[in-house]
C-alpha cells in the first residue's frame, strides 16, 4: 500500500514537472546506494527532486519527512549520478514536492532549491 502510494505520487509529480517546463531525465534512478525519485532538468539546471505523499497528516507534513539524514543520502545519491553521467561541472540542485491527497485531489507543495548542496 505506502509503495503504491509513493509510485501515484511520483507519477504525478512528473507531470506536474513537466506542466512547469522541467525535462524528466530519470525517474527511480537506481544506484547501489539508494534511489533518487526524479531527476530533471529546469533551464541550465540538473535537479534532483525528492517526492513524499501522504493520505493524512497524522505524520506531519510530507515535505518535513525530508530529514538531515535524508537530506545528506539525496546529496551522496546526486554526486553519484553527477560522475557516472559526466556532469560534475554542471549546476544542480535539490527540489523537494511534497504530495497531501485531498479530497481526492493533490494539495503540491513544491519546495524549489530545499537545501543546500
């Protein structure tokens, strides 16, 4: 059920990504050391976006489930990515969106450069 809920939700993410004018490159890009959920590219940018959906809030908000620890794998996870596509020099950075279904609907929640690199 959550994995279910994660795919929805990464699913819609892309779209609403590519409405914004991003490029997807990846999605579910898998690495020895963990996956990143989407990268894109917005303008002369590589991002890396994490994506967090919830049926409810009785865990808080999607977004603050983007912990330090979390925070500091997605950076590990971005580096790595960078060597093994030739791209170390490029700018990057990390979006996260954060997905509370409502009503049926999704309320997003897009945090656009959500941490340092």
């Amino acid at each position: 059920m959550k994995k279910e809920i994660g795919k929805e939700g990464e699913l819609f993410a892309i779209g609403y990504l590519k409405n914004k004018g991003y490029r997807i490159l990846q999605s579910n890009y898998q690495t020895p050391i963990g996956e990143i959920d989407i990268v894109a590219q917005d303008g002369d940018t590589v991002v890396f976006v994490e994506v967090k959906t919830r049926r409810s809030l009785s865990y808080g908000y999607p977004f603050e489930a983007v912990t330090k620890q979390k925070r500091k794998r997605m950076k590990r996870l971005a580096l790595y990515y960078m060597k093994v596509n030739k791209i170390l020099g490029e700018k990057g950075r990390f979006d996260v969106i954060g997905l509370y279904l409502r009503d049926g609907f999704y309320q997003v929640r897009h945090i656009v450069d959500a941490f340092e690199v």
